[in-house]
C-alpha cells in the first residue's frame, strides 16, 4: 500500500519505532516486491546520476531554442567572487539549481525529480549540502527516500504534473521534497519533515505553469531556484521552531484544490501568462518559423 | 506509479512527457516489430506538433526506434545513427486524428524483412505512455508490462482458452481489453501480463485453432 496521508506516514514511524525515510523504503519494498538491498540500490543510483549530472554542466552548451545555457556558470563565478548577501550556501545552491535545469534543457541526462522541469531543485539543495558541511552516500540515500515519500503523498493527493496543476505541482513539490530532506539531513524528526515540506508548498501555492512556446526553459530554468530557495528558508523556519498553522497533509489538499481551479491557460498550453506576453508570442513565432 | 517514478527516471531532457515518453514512443514500437526499422514515417499531433521541435521529440521518436531507452546520451544524435545505421524516416503531420490525446504520434514502420507495423500512441504523463491502437485495431496499453497481443476469429470459448493457457504457465494476467471489427469477425485480445509469457506458449497460442496471429511485448531487451 502506497501512502496517501504524510500523517500515515508519521503514525506508522511512530509505532515501529523507525524513522521516517524507513517507512518509505519499507513501502518500495512491498509495492515492488523488492529486497532492501534492491531498493536501497536503486536509490543511491539515482544519487549518483545526479551527481553526475551535476558534474557535466557544460555552460557552452545552449538549448535547441537558444533560450538557455550559460547562466549557471555565470552565478558560480559570482558566488565564488562576493556571496555576501546570499552567504556561501545559497549563493552555491541557486548556482546548482540552473545549472542543472540548463543541462535538462539541453537535452542532456538528468533525474527527473519529480519531474523534468524541476530537476534542480532537490540536488541543488541535498550536494550542496553535502559539499559545505559533509554528508555520507548513505544519508543521502535516505534524505531521498524522505523526499520520495513527500512526493509520493503529493502524487496521490494532488498531482505532480504542471498540465493538472500548474507549476505549483511541479516546482512546488520538488521545493516541499527538498525541505523534507534537508530537514532530515539535519535531524529533523518526522514531524519536522513534515512541517517542512508544508511551509514550502504553502509558499509555493498558486504557481502558474505558463512556458514560453510550450518549452522548459523560461520561467522553468530560473524557477528552479526559487524553488531551492524556498526549500532552504522553509527548513530554516522549522528549526527555528516555527509551524505550518495548516496540517501539512491539508496544505496539500489546498494546492489539489487550487490546481483545478486554475484555468486550462495557466496549465502547460502556453496560452496565457508569460507565455502570451508579447515578447513570448514573438519567441514562439520565430521558433515556428526555424 | 512508484517511489521511482517520483526520484526519477534517469532520463535526457527537457521533457518526461515530449522527450523521454517519445523515446518510450519509439522503443515500444521498434520492440513490437520485433526487428530493426528499415523504415518509418512519423507523424505528430496537437502539442507534439506544435512544441515538439524544441523539446526534441523528433530525435527522441527516431532515437526510440533505434532501440534507445530514455537515458540514452545519444537521443539528440539519433538522426546521424539513423542515417548511419541506413534507416529512413519522415516527418509529417497526423491530420486523420481527431480530437487524440495532445501528445499523440502516429507510426508507420517497415522492419528490415518488409514487415510492417502501424501504431498511435499517446504520452500521457510523466513518461507514461499508452499504445492507443495497433495495426487499426484499439490496444490501450503502456509497455510497462510484458503484453500480448491475440488477433482472433470472434467466437465463443476463445477468451477462456487463451486465459487457462497463460494460468498452466503460471502467468497472472494483470489487464485484459478485448475488441472486435464486428460480431464473428476479427476479435483482439490485449492482455497485459504480471510475468513474461515463454516462447513455447506462444508458440502454442499462435498455432490453436481461431488463432490468426499472436504479437508479443516483452520487458526483456532480447527475446
């Protein structure tokens, strides 16, 4: 049986005795009629794939549309020169996050996590980490079955997919799975994980998906970051004690709710917002025209 | 869908849904010829039409049908493999659709002894997919699981015959959709599998009585 609730999730922890990332690596096991170790083996390909793709940003490369490339180099030559304001972290995640949505425009490998279009946001956060302050292969192992299980939930509640619920659903859920994970990173117990993910996805409620000509690139690759952000701040907020006022399997009810009522314009046509700007139709022209 | 749906797939980009379920297009179709494509005429429908350029779903149909899988690095090269490997395609648009799923490519393949295969196949979410007709005849099925498809006389009895085959073979049948052209006519059985179906049994399928043709899908990169 899959989970539906992060409650059940957290209820189950509590009775066994086991943390949080386990219940979801017990729940793979049965839905997949999988041993640990098969699972656990999965996970941590999937770690290294997006190690990897990490490690083959090429900011020469440029999209087929010529929207995307080069921008992630450009904000890791400026952190590495003043990252005053953001501070080394975020200054370095936010680097990783467009880097890694700019590989996936470029039609290079990455993990889809969970989707596409939001595949930077949770390495981003998690190597990041993992490069400023350490973290074995085997934590991060499980920071990704915690984020796996949020996204999950959010799957069977609401929707992962900015056609049914706009970028919300997308960016969204990847900022809400990164929160999670990071929380458990740094010892965040379930509940914590839990409010996490919620404050992330609160603050993420109501995100259009209005890509320009149809593409992943523009808003997709920047919103990566916004994204990752967010994650961060969410974790930081928890740990310092705050609480989402709304239950966290609520939040995600309310980001279902608010995916229906956007309109079909706002969901991945590239009918309406940025994408029918002016300067958006005139992409979208020329494209056609190539 | 499973926790590796949500981390993952490994895939190439920019879209599980235009890129990856196109190479996903492609390699369901090469594997149900069950032989190289010699040649394939490709034509797309409502936003594969549309955006389908700039999300590479061109390169990942050709790729698909080159036998490549979603994390393939040489999905953007496919169109130079192709021509190297003596493959022919085209691209056009599927204006015989109407009102399809806005990711629908049509395929019409000609494998490398002349055989011939004709498919409309849907992206339908994440890199889902779903095979929406096979050779004129309505299939729905994703691919995700070894599947049978019985082309056969429309008569009473058939349809026990072939499930009690499968269950001697200890092979549970996950789904089932069964259609015909017209009553007595020609029936199709798409029968989604929770275990590979063996070459024997096929074998035996494809020879009983009422049987006009078995094709098979199998998860196994050779069989």
């Amino acid at each position: 049986m899959s989970f539906t609730r992060l409650s059940d999730i957290l209820r189950q922890a509590e009775v066994t005795e086991l943390p949080f990332w386990h219940m979801v690596l017990l729940d793979d096991m049965e839905a997949r009629d999988v041993t640990e170790e098969e699972s656990v083996r999965t996970m941590r390909s999937m770690l290294r794939s997006m190690k990897e793709a990490d490690r083959n940003y090429d900011a020469d490369l440029r999209s087929f549309s010529g929207l995307s490339g080069g921008d992630g180099e450009k904000l890791e030559k400026a952190a590495a020169k003043d990252s005053r304001i953001m501070g080394p972290f975020l200054a370095s995640v936010m680097a990783r996050a467009v880097k890694m949505a700019e590989s996936n425009a470029c039609m290079q490998r990455i993990v889809a996590a969970p989707t596409a279009g939001s595949c930077g946001v949770i390495p981003a956060v998690l190597l990041t980490y993992e490069e400023q302050f350490g973290a074995t292969e085997e934590k991060l192992v499980e920071a990704l079955y915690v984020a796996a299980g949020i996204g999950e939930v959010i799957a069977a509640r609401a929707s992962i997919s900015g056609a049914e619920g706009g970028c919300q659903a997308e960016i969204g859920s990847a900022s809400a799975m990164a929160a999670g994970a990071l929380s458990h990173l740094l010892g965040g117990s379930g509940e914590m994980i839990a409010h996490a993910a919620a404050l992330a996805l609160k603050n993420m409620l109501g995100l259009t998906c209005d890509p320009v000509a149809g593409l992943v690139e523009v808003p997709c690759v920047k919103r990566n970051v916004s994204g990752a952000v967010n994650a961060v701040a969410a974790e930081e907020m928890v740990r310092a004690g705050l609480r989402s006022r709304i239950p966290p399997d609520e939040v995600i009810d309310a980001m279902r709710r608010t995916g229906r009522l956007l309109p079909d314009g706002l969901r991945e046509t590239a009918m309406d917002g940025l994408a029918a700007t002016p300067t958006g139709q005139k992409i979208k022209k020329q494209l056609l025209q190539e | 869908m499973n926790i590796f749906d949500i981390i993952g797939p490994v895939m190439v980009g920019p879209s599980s849904s235009h890129t990856a379920g196109a190479v996903r297009i492609g390699h369901t179709a090469r594997k149900l010829l069950r032989e190289p494509v010699r040649d394939a005429e490709i034509l797309l429908y409502g936003s594969f039409l549309v955006s389908g350029k700039g999300h590479g779903t061109d390169c990942a149909i050709v790729a698909g049908l080159l036998g490549m899988k979603e994390d393939d690095r040489n999905i953007p090269d496919s169109f130079r493999i192709a021509r190297e490997r003596g493959m022919s395609f085209r691209f056009g648009e599927a204006t015989e659709l109407v009102d399809a799923h806005p990711n629908t490519a049509v395929l019409k393949l000609t494998g490398e002894s002349g055989k011939k295969l004709e498919l409309v196949a849907e992206s339908v979410g994440g890199s889902r997919i779903n095979i929406r007709t096979l050779n004129g005849f309505p299939a729905d099925f994703s691919g995700e699981s070894p599947t049978l498809i019985v082309y056969n006389q429309d008569r009473p009895g058939l349809v026990s015959e072939v499930a009690s085959m499968l269950s001697r073979e200890d092979v549970n049948i996950a789904t089932m959709h069964l259609h015909r052209s017209n009553r007595g006519g020609t029936g199709v059985m798409v029968i989604e599998c929770d275990q590979e179906v063996p070459k024997s049994t096929r074998t035996k399928l494809s020879l009983a009585e009422g049987i006009k043709k078995v094709t098979y899908y199998s998860l196994k990169d050779q069989d």
